[in-house]
C-alpha cells in the first residue's frame, strides 16, 4: 500500500470547517490504497466542530484508512493565519 509514501496533502474544496467530509471520500482513500490518514486543523471552535464531523464520517464509511487526528490542544495558540 502507501505506508511508506510521503505524506500527502488533500486540499478540499469546500473547506472543512463547518462541511465535514462526505464518506465517500474515505471509501475513495481506501480503494486507492491508503492505509491511514492523519487530520490536522486549526485550534478554534470551527475547526474542531470540523474535526468531529470528519471523524463521523470516517466511521461511517464503508472502508475507511485509519485515522489520526491531532488534538488541537497540542497546537498551543496557534490560529489560521487567513483568519
């Protein structure tokens, strides 16, 4: 599979804040091969209300890779620089 790839990126459009992701974008992950997938967002309300709706619906995916989310609390102050 892709364990020993560089990490990727996934820009997302729309944004996650507020949307969450669609299941079928983690189903989608799985059949390319990806055995995990780690989330990282900003440390403010919108994106850990982000966070919860993506893990959602990660486990209500079919098939889904493994899921790390780093906890914004271990970002300290750290804040969108578009914001």
């Amino acid at each position: 599979m892709f364990s020993s790839c560089a990490p990727t990126v996934l820009r997302t459009s729309p944004p996650l804040e507020g949307q969450g992701r669609d299941p079928a974008l983690f189903e989608r992950l799985s059949s390319l091969g990806f055995d995990t997938s780690t989330l990282c967002l900003d440390n403010d309300e919108a994106a850990r209300v982000a966070t919860a709706r993506t893990v959602e619906q990660a486990a209500r995916a079919t098939r889904s890779p493994a899921l790390f989310v780093v906890d914004p609390k271990r970002l300290g102050p750290a804040k969108d620089p578009d914001a």
